[in-house]
C-alpha cells in the first residue's frame, strides 16, 4: 500500500472511531449500571434469604397468660352445630396488621388458618375491622357499620394502645370500655378483649401499666373473656428473653409476621379451649332426665 493510500485508510479508521466514540462510551455505562444493578439484587436475595432462613423463636405462652377466663357459649353452640362461625376483630393498627408483610400475616388472617386447622368442618370468616389510630371512640362511632352489620358470633375488642400512646385520661378508656362492652354484651355475641401490646414506645408511657390493669378490671366486671396480649409479650421478653427486634417491627411499637403468627395461633388455642370448656359445662349442668 502507497503512503497516501495508508494515510487516507488511517484517517479513515479514525474518523470511524471517533463518530462511534459516544456509542461506545453509552454502551459501557449502560454495561456498568447493569453490572451495579445485578450486583445489588444478588446482595438483596442474599438478605431475603438470610432473614428467611434465619431461627425463629418457639411459639409459647404460659397456659395461665393465654387461657381465657370466661366460657365463650355462643361459638361452642356455633361449633357443636357445625355452623357457620362468624368473627369480627375490631381494633387500631395492631389489628389491621400495621407491620405485617401482607394482609395474609396480620394476627386476624392468621386466627382464620388456626381455627380451621382446629375446627376443619366449621366454616370460619374473620372480618379484620381494624383501623390505624384509632381509639375506643373512634371504634364505638362505627360499632353499627363494621361490627353489628356482620352478624358475629364472636367480636375481639383490641383497645388501649393509641389512648395510652397519646397521654389520654384512663377515665375516659373506662367510661368508653364499658359502654362499648355494654353495647356487645346486649346484642349477645360473645368477647373478647385484647389490651395493648408490649413494646418500647408503649411501655415507657406513665399511664401503660394503668391501662392494662383498668382492661383487666373492667373484663373482669363486665364478665367478658381477656387475651393478655401485654402479659404475653412481656413474658417473650423478660422470660424467653427474646429480643424486640425478633417480634417487633423496626419502629419498635407494631407487631411483625412472627409475633402475629403466634399471636394468632395461641388465641385460636384460647378460643378453642374455651368454647369447649362451654360445652362441657353444659353438659355437665343440664337436668337429668
């Protein structure tokens, strides 16, 4: 090849490259951020996987913390017929599953699964009508809409926690208790209260330890049945010694999958106890014929 014939393919070979510069240069960007993007969802499956695969606790609770006192009449007659039972848990963010990965793991869709795994051939609905932040007055205004409208056999009250977190007077918990508890005792479905939960930012409020033992009281009076949930995860804590961070979420007040789970599990347990302690009883007091 002739010197000019070199010059000219050189200048030809450079001109090329030099319009294919910026194409080149965006091709290996976007080479780059794939590889960071990859390397990211490597990294975050890792921890996906880690979190799943990592130990939970064993779910447990003393007998005397999940046993409710009072027989539930109404679910043993719904259970022994084979009917349909119906269940309303009505309550604030706890009970709509605040913290939970999904609808399918706050404690009222797990409570569903326990009682079917307990009563396979009773029809279980379990209507969650929880509402984040709400209080006993807030839950009262729409007792006719989200509680009495489903017809249930069973209502769980979860209450105290948002009065507690916002420095409300107990008096006015137990005035709202007790006409709230009133209300469903008359429409003759049985109850079941649940207090708060026990969690950092419930437990350092001066009235935490008032409401619960005023829940505990007014349950008590009224004669209507109580899940100490408060008890239970003070129990987790102080005796399992299990970390907050393993039953709570990170914002240290709401409950997580595995604490809604058991939960879930140890109150399916409680009602199944006592709707049958109910039927026993009835046995037991019925007149001989």
């Amino acid at each position: 090849m002739r010197g000019i014939e070199r010059q000219d393919f050189h200048d030809h070979v450079v001109s090329q490259l030099c319009s294919w510069g910026p194409v080149i240069r965006v091709r290996m960007q976007l080479a780059a951020c794939l590889s960071a993007a990859l390397t990211l969802a490597a990294g975050a499956s890792t921890d996906a996987f880690a979190q799943s695969a990592a130990p939970q606790p064993v779910c447990v609770g003393p007998a005397d913390l999940v046993r409710l006192d009072v027989p539930l009449k109404r679910v043993a007659q719904r259970i022994a017929g084979g009917l349909p039972l119906t269940i309303v848990a009505i309550g604030s963010s706890s009970t709509s599953g605040a913290g939970a990965s999904s609808p399918a793991n706050n404690y009222p869709s797990r409570l569903a699964v326990e009682l079917h795994a307990q009563f396979p051939r009773v029809p279980v609905t379990v209507h969650n009508r929880g509402v984040g932040g709400e209080t006993s007055r807030d839950m009262l205004a729409r007792f006719d809409r989200d509680v009495f409208a489903e017809k249930p056999d069973l209502v769980i009250w979860q209450a105290g926690s948002n009065a507690v977190l916002r420095n409300q007077p107990l008096d006015g918990a137990r005035t709202l208790l007790r006409e709230g508890l009133d209300r469903l005792k008359a429409s003759g479905v049985d109850v079941v209260l649940m207090n708060p939960q026990y969690a950092p930012k419930v437990i350092t409020k001066q009235d935490a330890d008032g409401m619960v033992d005023l829940i505990d009281l007014t349950a008590k009076q009224t004669n209507v049945a109580l899940f100490q949930r408060f008890a239970l995860m003070r129990y987790w804590r102080l005796t399992e010694d299990i970390p907050f961070s393993t039953f709570l979420s990170p914002d240290e007040l709401h409950m997580n999958d595995w604490s809604y789970g058991c939960v879930a599990k140890l109150l399916a347990g409680a009602v199944a106890e006592a709707a049958t302690r109910a039927t026993v009883t009835a046995i037991a007091t019925s007149p001989r014929r």
